[in-house]
C-alpha cells in the first residue's frame, strides 16, 4: 500500500524516509501514551468475573424521564467494565407511584418475595424514596443481611436499627455556592440574582439553604425570589430582568397558585422568555434547556459510583460499621460553551476540570500548519499525527462506548419481565422482538418480525370504551408526542392457539428524528386481575358459606336505607340464630357443625328472591334483607313475617350429615326499614334484640321488635356491668342454709350466692345467674364462688363445725380444661377438705357434653369432691347416666315437696327418687320444706335429709355461728 505525500518537498526518496522515521517514533509515543494515559491509573481486571455475586436494583418508572435510565445503564456498565456478571443484576420497578391500591402493594411484595426466596442476594440498591420505603416496610424478609445503597433518598438511623440492614446513602446535594462563585468569575458584572423556584419542598428547602448563605456575597449580590409568584408572574419577570442578573433555577414543579407543572416542559418555556444566563444544577436537563451550567448534579455519576461501592461491598473491601453511613453526592462542574458565549462570559475563567459541550474546534488551532514557516514543517506534522492518533483513540474509546451502552439496554430488554417489541410505523412490521414475546405471543422471534402487531390482538378485543383495537392504535398514534406513552389493556391471542391473556400494554413513541417507531411492551396481568378479584371476594363474602358478608351486608342496608327514605318503600330485616347450634359442635365437631352451616345457607339462598340478600355475620348467625316488602308497614310486617315463617319451618326439617341427622331449628328477630329509620346500626340492634325475644320465647320461635324490647335490652345490659362491678366491689357474699337430719341436727349446708346492690337492693338469683350463664360472666364468679366455699369449710372446721357444704357448679365450669387445676389450688391455698366439698349440678345440664362432663367429674371425685344433682325429677336425664356418673346424692326439687302429703303426683315421684337412691346407694335431700306436714312425710318415707325455711333460712357464715352458739 503506497503512501501519497501533498507536498512536493516530500517527494525525495531521503526525506521521506526521515519524515517516516519521525512519524513512527511519534506514532509509537502516541500508542504509548494511549495505553497509559497521565494522570489516571485503573488497574487492568483480570481473572475470571466473580460468580455468585448478585445484585437486586429497586426502582420506580422513570415515566420517560431520563434519570432512571441513566443511573441503571452507568451502574450495569461499571459493573461489567469491574468484572461483575451482570447476568446477576436484577432490575425491579415498582410502579407505586401510578398504582397506590393497597392490593397492588400486597401483590408487588408477594411477588419479589416469592422471586427472590431461594436467591441469597449480595446486594441491595434503591434509586429514590418510594423503593426505598417500600424495602422497609414490605420486604423487612428479603435478605435481610444484604448490606443496601440507598441513592437519592433519605433513611435516619432509627429506621435502619429497626429494619436490621447497614446502608450507604448516597444523599443528593445541590453546591449552589459553588455555582455562584463561578458565575461571578464567568459573569463579574453581575450584582443580582434571581432564585426560580415554586412552592414545592426542594424549592423551599433550597430557599432556605441560600438564604442562609446570602451574607457570604453582602453589598455584593441581592438575592431575589420567585416563590410567591405564579407560573404567569414568573415568565413575566423573566422576560424584564435587567442586565447584571443571572438566574439560578431549583426545580420548580408547583406555582404559588399550586398549579403543578412538568420540570422539564418548564425549563424549555423559562429558556425562551429570559434574557439572562441561567444556571440549573440538574445534568439530566443539561444541553437541552438553555443552561449555562453549573457545578452539577450528575446522576450519571452517581449510578457508576454506586456500582463501585457495591463491589467493594460484595468483596469485603468496604464495611459497614454503623446502621446508616451517609455518602454525600459529588458535584462535577458541567457548562455549555454556546451559552456561555451567548452571554459574553469569561470563559477563561472555567475550573480546569469542567466538562464542557457545544465546543467549537478554534479555527486557529485547526489551521495552525498555514502560517508557521518551512522550518517548523515537521513538528505541525508530527503534531497533526498525534492529534490524529489521539482523536482516533477517543472516537474507538466513544465508539466501544456506545456498544457497551447499547450492549446493556439491549441486556435489559431482553432480561425485563415484559413482552417488548418495536412497531415500524412506515413498514407496518415488528422490527425488534425479546424472548417474553415469544413466548407470550405463542410464535417464534422471526415470524414476530415478519408479522403485523395487530395480528396477536384477540380479533373482537375492545378497548373498556368499546373503540377496537385498531382504531385505538391509530388514535394514539396520531396524538401520542415522541417520548411520550399511554397505558392501555387489552387481550393478547396467542398464534399457536389456546386462551386469550389479559395483558397491560404500554405504546411509547420513540424519540427519534429518522424513525417512527413504537416501543410497545406487554404484562400479563391475569394472574392480578384474578388476585383482585380473590381479594375483593375475601373482603366482601363468607369463605365457608360463600354468603355475603357483615361489610357487603352493611353496605346493602346502607343502600336500603337511601331507597326507603326515597321512595317510601318498606325493606324488612331477619336477624336469623339457629337453636342449639353450640350443642352440635360440642357434640359433633366442627367440622359437623360447619356443615350444618353450608345446609343452611343454601337451604336459606333456595327461599328468597334475587333481589333479597343473606348474610353470614359470624358463628351461626345470618341476616336477611328483604327489599321492597311493601309501601306500608302493616301490609309489610304481614309479608316479612311470613317469609320468616317459611324459613322458620325449612329449617325445622332434619338435615343428613354422613350417617347422622340433625334437626336445626332457629330464633328469627323482624323489623321494618322504613322511611323514617335512622340508621343501619339501629336496625340491626332491633332485628338482633327481636331475635333474643324469640329465644326467650321457648327457641323455634318469631318475634316482631317492639320498641319496650329496647328498654329491655338496656336494662338488661345495665345490670351485665353491675354484675362485672359486683364481682371486684364485695357486693357478693355466701350465705349457709342449714341441711338437717331426722333429728333436726345440723349434717350439712348449702351456701347460695348474694348480690346486695347499692342502689337495686337486693337482686335475684334467678335474674342474675342466667345473665352470667348467657355472658360469661358464670366463669369469674364460679371462680369466686369456689375460693370462698373453700375458706368457709376451713372456718366452719376451726369453730367446731366439721360439716359438708355444697356450692353450685355451672356446666361451663366443668367444660373449662383448667377447672381441675383451678379445684386443686383453691383447696392447696386454704387447706380445705376435699371429701367435704359438695358440687351441685342442675340436672338438666347433664345431658349436654355427656362425655366431657363425665371425664371431668372423675377427675374430680379422685380428689375426693362429692357430686349431688340438684333439682332432681325437673329434667331428663337417663338412668344410664346415673350409673355413669361418680354421684353421691341427689336433691329433690322444691316444686315436688311443696304439694306434699296432698298431691298424690308430688307423692309418686318423690317415693320414686327416693326408691332409685337406695337403688344406686345414694343420699338424698328434700329442698324446700317449710311445713311440718312435709317434714314429716318426707321423714316417714325414708329422706334423710331436708333443707327449707322450716329450719333455717340461708344467712351470713357469722350469723350462722352466732345461731349456734
């Protein structure tokens, strides 16, 4: 390959050797300083990349701001130029800013965790604060050991102690003094400076930061500020500023008139008014609006720095030694030369280290070789050389660039999550494809490069407003700006068949000059629409009966309620509560119990109309709303009570579960929502306060509410709390009712519960013991109850009285698993006898749990307790059961000896329980005997025992001593 010289002087054989000679000793000092430049040493990366190192980057959207993008590409370049995999960085967005719904928050976390669960990651990066927030409070799970950079976003050290994670925050600062001492250098003449900036918090907080730094430039700089103004005031003062003013722009994204504005859209309209240089610390911006500079926030930057700390981080070369380690950003001083010479500045005046664009080459420098003389020929063109040799180092330098940057956006499309492909609006053909498209569209990687894209639209898909597909992508792309995108769903078919795939679709308008093309990408979003609705069906109906439930029910009344007081119409209201229901589940089993539950609600779906509602609210209660049931309320009352009694006999009938048949009977509480009902609450409390009339009533009953029901209940809950008080205020007390012998001796006591209230006086048993028994309350009292007989026994012991004494013992005692343990420690505490303790049990209560009880009472009488059935003859018990049960007596009910000796029925059943005593070998005691012609049959006929008023009325322990002497 021959060499051509331009100048004739070259053409001697002699001289072109020479000149040959000192090209090459400069061309090899060129490729030398090439491969060591000064100033700068990176260490070569040798070895193979590090393996098992991996990166998770936590972002949000950029939403076609540059800012994000930037700092992902620089941070996947430097971390392939250390000889990191970047096979191992992942990328996540979080698109929260767009989507707050709590749901999609709950599916976002639910989906990395289930991602990233058997990946150990090394490394955590958060680009601005919603990711960040979003580490700490829904991903507390995710690697917890992985120290994080948390970049533009603030954490204190409080939340990192309690999150267990070390973090390096890359805070964002702004160096406006910087700024200004070098536009004072560049711009001398300037004596005012006008701060831009709105109401928004960094416009504010930079405010304050330059108002705290103002004096610094005193008599030198007046400081001017646009916060108050609105967007029309502030292009007006840009438009007057007079010379010797400069502009320092924040970020401004609300006016004072709370208008809130793009940055971006902005800066291109405050560029065309002013007349000023301005200055914006933002790179992101730099070039494009008309910006002199500025010591700037490079994000850029940034992203490289963050991956070189992260793989210090990942090598162990760096540690963390406290909870948060703040790293504040590095400002690098960026000008535009255009500016800066449209405004006459100083350019000689720049920090050495600036970086500069829209730099003209100096003609002077370009055409230096032109008026140097003959003698200096060889120096020009050994110095053209290296200029050459340099210019073509940094052009292969920017060209290697670009692949790389190419390489790793190219990298990220193929590895995001989304379907992607690029739409060539002139060809009508796909151009680029990554692999989530073939596999979502069914169809190879070339076929999707030889088709239209409206050839994977399901051919009837309509956009939510019924426009198609087609003319929807010809609508958006006549309207859609470059750079700018639109989210859309629609229905994806896939070419190789099968159903079609809910997808949400993103068009963005590539920012091309040359190309029209459209970035589209897809998400199958099935899978989010079916959690949705699996939320929206947890949240608003029961998952056993599939009923709705209380929330949907509350919403419904609410609606009810609206259209009564509209229309006038009446809707009825059934508080519906199965009789028994516990019974079966003690007996059965849960499982029995909750299908019972499924019978019942399809049995009560099967009896109402469409337009009617059932609800489960919880346990074995159901509420039915029965819209419309009448313009009036007694034609309507008429019509609510007979679809109560409908399903008041549906439910009588016996349902089969397995090999067992359960009759299911129920207590149904009616009101009417009128016109003139107050409120949902009201009405449920009325139908919930009919319904415990129906059960007072005998159960398998109806009950219309009333409005003296509802004094009733508040009486009823009025003496609920004076019995919780009573229990810690010593209203209570025992009193001893004397047990006699044949001899009218003293054999034993029965000590009856007391309530003496402040104000009611003295208060029923038979009022307040069912209110304990239906609240709860029994448990607490039971409890009293046993501690207190206990300590009687003792004193009756020490006065000389070595006597039995019985106490009453609810059924729900004996179900409790501690009740043994609670027996065991009253009799440890106060050194009472077992065998003298006596437990009274309604025999009615007997049947229910037979089995329970009867292990329970076992494990008692083991201890020595004694078991007596009070009211003998009221219930009915089995004989069966009798011989079950560790019993040693039986009472008989006062009812049966108040007709003694006359009543000839009274007679027959207490010879019969006194024949089965002695049968089993069990005592007996007669309760209720206050005549002597009672006493005396009863004696006659073989009771060795009586209690009754004949003999002793029940008194205080103290009284009873006293009486004894």
């Amino acid at each position: 390959m021959g060499i051509t010289f331009p100048f004739r002087c070259f053409a001697n054989p002699a001289v072109r050797s020479g000149l040959l000679l000192v090209w090459g000793l400069v061309l090899a000092g060129a490729l030398v300083s090439a491969q060591m430049p000064p100033g700068r040493t990176t260490p070569a990366v040798t070895g193979t990349p590090e393996v098992g190192k991996q990166v998770l980057l936590l972002l949000q959207p950029g939403y076609g701001r540059p800012g994000v993008d930037a700092y992902v590409a620089s941070f996947v370049a430097t971390w392939r130029q250390l000889g990191m995999p970047v096979e191992k960085v992942y990328v996540e967005y979080l698109d929260l800013a767009r989507n707050p719904d709590p749901a999609y928050r709950k599916l976002s976390r639910e989906l990395l965790l289930h991602k990233y669960a058997d990946r150990a990651l090394d490394l955590v990066v958060t680009f601005q604060q919603t990711p960040l927030n979003f580490l700490l409070e829904e991903l507390p799970t995710l690697s917890p050991t992985a120290p994080v950079i948390a970049s533009n976003a603030s954490i204190s050290a409080e939340q990192a102690a309690r999150s267990g994670r070390r973090f390096l925050r890359q805070d964002v600062s702004f160096d406006y003094a910087g700024t200004l001492d070098i536009a004072l250098k560049l711009f001398p003449d300037t004596r005012k400076v006008l701060v831009l900036g709105g109401t928004g918090v960094p416009d504010l907080a930079a405010r304050r930061e330059l108002e705290a730094l103002a004096p610094r430039w005193q008599g030198r700089l007046q400081f001017d500020y646009t916060n108050e103004l609105s967007y029309e005031q502030i292009l007006l003062r840009l438009a007057q500023l007079p010379p010797g003013t400069i502009v320092l722009r924040t970020t401004f994204n609300r006016d004072a008139a709370g208008k809130t504005f793009s940055s971006a859209d902005v800066g291109v309209a405050f560029s065309r008014v002013t007349s000023v240089p301005t200055f914006y610390l933002f790179d992101t911006r730099f070039g494009v609006e008309s910006s002199a500079g500025g010591m700037m926030y490079a994000i850029g930057t940034e992203g490289e720095r963050a991956a070189r700390l992260g793989h210090d981080l990942v090598q162990g070369r760096l540690v963390l030694q406290q909870a948060v380690t703040p790293l504040p950003s590095r400002s690098v001083p960026m000008f535009d030369w255009a500016q800066l010479q449209r405004w006459g500045a100083d350019t000689s005046a720049l920090p050495p280290d600036s970086v500069i664009i829209h730099r003209p080459p100096s003609l002077y420098e370009e055409h230096r070789t032109l008026v140097l003389g003959t003698g200096a020929a060889l120096l020009v063109l050994s110095g053209m050389v290296v200029t050459l040799t340099l210019q073509n180092r940094r052009r292969r330098r920017a060209e290697q660039q670009a692949l790389d940057s190419e390489a790793s956006v190219k990298m990220l499309v193929e590895n995001a999550p989304e379907a992607i492909v690029v739409y060539d609006l002139d060809s009508g053909l796909c151009v680029e494809a990554n692999r989530n498209a073939e596999v979502l569209f069914a169809c190879p990687r070339a076929e999707i490069l030889r088709s239209d894209l409206l050839r994977f639209f399901a051919p009837d898909a309509v956009q939510p407003d019924g426009m198609s597909v087609r003319r929807f992508l010809d609508t958006t792309l006549a309207t859609l700006p470059r750079g700018q995108h639109v989210v859309q769903e629609c229905r994806v078919r896939p070419v190789a068949g099968g159903a079609d795939v809910l997808c949400e679709m993103n068009l963005l308008q590539m920012p091309s000059d040359r190309l029209r093309r459209l970035r589209v990408s897809f998400v199958d979003i099935t899978e989010r629409r079916e959690n949705e609705a699996r939320i929206h069906r947890l949240a608003f109906y029961d998952p056993m009966t599939d009923l709705p439930n209380r929330r949907l029910l509350m919403d419904r009344l609410a609606m009810a309620l609206h259209t009564a007081q509209r229309s006038g119409a009446c809707t009825a209201v059934l508080f519906l509560d199965l009789d028994h229901f516990k019974n079966v589940n003690d007996a059965s089993g849960h499982a029995v119990g909750d299908a019972l539950l499924m019978q019942v609600a399809q049995r009560l779906s099967s009896l109402l109309r469409e337009q009617d509602t059932v609800a489960r609210i919880g346990g074995d209660e159901f509420v039915i709303l029965l819209p419309h049931v009448g313009e009036e309320s007694h034609p309507a009352s008429l019509v609510a009570l007979g679809v109560a009694e409908k399903i008041r006999k549906a439910l009588q009938q016996p349902v089969a579960l397995g090999r067992q048949v359960y009759a299911s009977g129920c207590s149904i509480g009616v009101t009417l929502l009128t016109p003139q009902s107050r409120s949902v609450d009201d009405l449920l409390r009325e139908a919930d306060t009919a319904m415990y009339r129906a059960k007072a009533a005998g159960r398998n009953a109806i009950a219309f509410y009333e409005p003296a029901m509802h004094a009733e209940v508040q009486e009823r809950l009025a003496l609920e709390l004076d019995l919780k008080h009573a229990i810690g205020a010593g209203q209570l007390a025992l009193h001893l009712q004397t047990q006699v012998d044949a001899t009218g001796r003293p054999c034993g006591g029965e000590l009856l519960l007391r309530w003496l209230h402040p104000a009611r006086g003295y208060v029923s048993p038979a009022q307040f013991i069912p209110l304990a028994e239906s609240t709860g309350l029994i448990l607490e009292l039971g409890h009293w109850v046993l501690a207190q007989g206990c300590q009687m026994l003792v004193t009756l012991a020490q006065a000389g009285h070595a006597m039995p004494l019985s106490i009453n013992i609810s059924p729900r005692q004996l179900r409790e698993p501690d009740f043994v343990a609670q027996v065991r420690r009253a009799l440890a505490d106060t050194g009472a006898p077992a065998d003298r303790l006596i437990f009274e049990v309604t025999e009615g209560h007997l049947v229910e749990d037979v089995d329970k009880i009867l292990a329970r009472m076992r494990e008692l009488a083991a201890l020595g307790i004694r078991f007596s059935i009070d009211d003998f003859g009221t219930g009915y018990s089995s004989l069966a059961y009798l011989n079950r049960m560790p019993l040693y007596e039986l009472k008989i009910d006062r009812s049966f000896v108040q007709g003694l000796p006359d009543d000839l029925h009274a007679r027959g059943i207490v010879e019969t329980v006194l024949s089965i005593a002695r049968n089993f070998s069990l005592h007996v005691v007669a309760e209720g005997v206050e005549t002597q012609a009672q006493a005396d049959y009863l004696l006659k006929s073989g009771c060795p025992s009586l209690q009754g008023y004949l003999y002793a009325r029940p008194v205080p322990l103290p009284d009873w001593l006293a009486q004894q002497g």
